[in-house]
C-alpha cells in the first residue's frame, strides 16, 4: 500500500470514529420506557476495534515518515537539505503557520484607523505592508512547492 493510500484511509477510520462517537452518546441514555434505537455496547465494541485500525495505521504512517529521505528547500537553514518526511511535515506546518501570520500582519499594516476625540489620535503603521505581503508570498510559494514534493513522495513510497 503506498504511503498516500494509508493516509486516506487514516482520515476515513477518523470521520468514522467521530460518528461512532456521536452514536454512542445519543444511546448512552434514553427517556424511561423506551429502548435505544442501537445497542451502544455493540457500537462501543465497534469503536474499539476501528481505534486499534487507527493506531495501527498512525505507526506504520510515523515509521514511514521517519524513513523516507528526500531533498527539499529548508526555509530556516535557506538551503537545499536532504531530511526525513517528518522534518519535511513539520516545515510545511511551519510555513503554513508563518503564511497566515503574514497574511493578517499585512491586513493590519494596510488598515487606517483614528479615533476621534477631543485631542485627535492618530496612528501610523510601522511596517510597510507591500514589504509583509512579498515576504507571504514568498513563504506561500514554499509551502506549495514543499506540499508538492511531499505529495510526490507519499505517492511514490510504500507503507512500511
């Protein structure tokens, strides 16, 4: 099974656990009297057996990760580096986190505000936001380009 498969069926088990989750608890209890539309000891067992698929699934995806070396632009050390899956994920998050606080320091540097008083206040942005949003769009293209690679990769390996 390639690499990508198991991160799809990963999420798929996922979504099933939340709805497993659900039905359980609307079958914990019911009124007094009547009966519950599902056997919650049934769905209970169910739910274990497709946590254990789960985890299961996480560690051999983690293992995989760990052993899958390629070469990718490093952001931090700006050069071309060869490191693990896990290095590479931990990066992309990086960059999509370092993306959208740029993309909010930009909005902020572009808005005008003043507050009327009977002193008028004023304010003044104190970075340049065309300055912000080159450094955005620089860090978006290398989270794209980062994203492509690693999708490559989880299309080319085998899940170990």
């Amino acid at each position: 099974m390639k690499l990508a498969e198991a991160l799809i069926i990963r999420k798929d088990i996922y979504k099933n656990l939340k709805q497993l989750e659900n039905r359980i608890r609307r079958n914990i209890t019911i009124q007094e009297g009547t009966s519950a539309p599902e056997n919650s000891n049934a769905l209970l067992i169910e739910y274990n057996e497709q946590h254990k698929e789960y985890v299961g699934l996480v560690v051999k995806i983690n293992l995989t990760n760990a052993n899958i070396f390629f070469k990718f632009y490093h952001p931090i050390e700006e050069k071309e580096v060869e490191a693990t899956m896990t290095e590479a994920l931990a990066l992309r998050d990086y960059l999509k986190e370092r993306s959208s606080a740029l993309r909010e320091f930009a909005a902020e540097a572009s808005s005008s505000r003043a507050v009327l008083t009977r002193t008028e206040v004023r304010f003044k942005t104190t970075m340049k936001a065309s300055d912000i949003q080159k450094e955005q769009d620089r860090t978006s293209k290398l989270l794209r380009q980062l994203d492509l690679k690693i999708q490559e990769k989880n299309w080319n390996a085998e899940l170990e």
